[in-house]
C-alpha cells in the first residue's frame, strides 16, 4: 500500500527502487525524523544501510 512519508513509521518495511530501473529493494525502517519541509528516514535491507531524505507529501510503497 502506499503511504506518505510523514505517515512512515519505525518498524514499516517500505520498497525503495535501488540501483537500477525496477530493482525494488525492502528497507526496515529503524527511525524516522520529521519536520514541517522533510522526512528522514534510517533503514537498513541485505544491500546495507541507507538514509532517505523525502519531501513530507512524497508517497512510497510500504508492505503490510
């Protein structure tokens, strides 16, 4: 299902294309920081840790 970024929180796994075109990778998501212009989430998957920086409005994929 899709979320907004602001409504992400910590233990959602969310899908992120990573590398290549159509290569989604499942990031757990271990924190998140919010303000009134950005998100920033922490996560880590098999290909290592990540830190994605998204605009509040901004939708992702997110497995139940």
């Amino acid at each position: 299902m899709n979320k907004k970024a602001i409504e992400i929180m910590a233990g959602s796994t969310v899908l992120v294309e990573y590398g290549i075109p159509d290569n989604y990778v499942p990031f757990k998501v271990r924190a998140v920081y919010a303000t009134e212009s950005k998100v920033v989430l922490t996560a880590e998957s098999k290909v290592g840790n990540e830190t994605f920086v998204l605009r509040p409005e901004e939708e992702l994929l997110v497995l139940p």
